[in-house]
C-alpha cells in the first residue's frame, strides 16, 4: 500500500513539473528539459520504490500511474471546467500583427521561437499575421488575412 501512495504523490509531483516547465513538445524540448525529463524515470523509480526491485513493486508503481492518469482523463470528460487546470488553455499571442510581449514572457516564449514557427508556415513578417494562438499542446496556431497555407480555414473563438 506504501508503494501506491508514493506513486500517487510522484504522479502529482511529476504533473506539476510538466505543468510548470512549458508548452514545449517532445520535439521542441530544450537540452535542459530533456535532462530533466530522463533523469527524472530514475529519481522517480527510486522515490516510489525504495529501492524495492521485486516485480509486484514494479507493477504496482506502474498502475498506480496508470490508473490516476486514466482518473485525470475521466475527470476531464466528466467535468469541463476541470481542462483548464489539467491542460491548459489557448493563449493569443500575436494580434492584429502585434506580439502581446507581456503574454509571451508569461510563457516564456521568446519573439525568435514565434518568428521561427511562423517561417515554418510561410508567414515572413508579424504583420501578415491577424492573429496567433500558443495551443494547450505548446503547438502555435496562425490565422492570416490569406487564410491559404499559413493558417487554419476557420477562426477561433477569441474570449
């Protein structure tokens, strides 16, 4: 039972630091995150584990993980309001051609990384840009008056 609890408060623990650490996807994942994320299996299996290497301590760690991300995932189709906190949201970052500055150092999102994404779609000047969204998944949306590759076909519902 100890074993289950301990993986009950590392899941918790591990969801705050993912939470805390940014938007970045596995692909966009800085050297210092990456470190951070493969040395934290080890830490993890540790804290849980007590250094305890019996197969019925591994399972138990591992469904205890598996059964409160199962519970996060319930939680969020059963309760809507419950997204917001487990996810996240869709932030506008970029609005009528001009980057909300304050919104990006929020999420840390430096103005060359934006320009960066924005290449990748085509889009050469912040100008061009009518509006860009940072997406719960760390994804950036761009919504151009052309509406042709650099953006999706529909508008998002700004709030």
């Amino acid at each position: 039972m100890e074993i289950v609890v301990r993986a009950a408060i590392i899941f918790g623990f591990l969801w705050l630091v993912t939470r805390v650490a940014g938007r970045s996807t596995l692909g966009e994942l800085s050297t210092f995150q990456l470190l951070l994320y493969v040395t934290m299996g080890d830490l993890v299996q540790q804290a849980i584990t007590q250094q305890d290497y019996s197969v019925t301590s591994g399972i138990l760690a591992v469904s205890t993980f598996a059964l409160l991300t199962i519970g996060v995932s319930w939680v969020n189709t059963r309760w809507r309001q419950a997204r917001p906190l487990t996810h996240g949201v869709p932030v506008v970052i970029v609005r009528d051609g001009d980057p909300l500055l304050d919104v990006m150092a929020r999420e840390r999102l430096p103005a060359n990384d934006l320009m960066a994404a924005a290449r990748e779609k085509g889009i050469q000047h912040f100008a061009e840009i009518d509006l860009a969204v940072l997406e719960a998944d760390g994804k950036i949306s761009f919504f151009t008056s052309t509406a042709g590759s650099s953006g999706s076909a529909e508008r998002p519902s700004v709030g």
